[in-house]
C-alpha cells in the first residue's frame, strides 16, 4: 500500500512523499527514514519540527 508522508522541517520547509510504502524512526530515535519505490530519504530528527501521514496507515482491518 502507498500512502503520504509530510515532514515539516525546524525552518518551516516542507517535504511532502507521495508515494511512500514505509517510514520508520530509527531505534536510536535519531534518524526518520522514509521509503517510496523511487528512493530512501533519510532525515536526522534534530531538523523535524513533526511529521504527518495518510490516516489509512492505521486504519484498523475489518474482518
């Protein structure tokens, strides 16, 4: 499944993926990684002021 991921930066940029199939914050919690078919954006979390997604991520199955 492809969803958005928006990333709003600590200068108030923005970095909208349209196309994502994953994004994962690293275990050290220093680096969000990003992943469309295209490419991997790795951004360190020190210049994230917050991220956002598509809703149906978490959307819950029904059976």
């Amino acid at each position: 499944m492809q969803y958005w991921v928006k990333v709003i930066f600590t200068d108030n940029q923005e970095l909208l993926v349209k196309d994502a199939i994953r994004h994962t914050i690293s275990d050290d919690m220093e680096v969000l990684e990003v992943d469309s078919p295209k490419e991997v954006i790795i951004i360190p979390m020190k210049q994230i002021k917050y991220i956002s997604c598509d809703a149906t991520v978490f959307a819950a199955k029904k059976p």
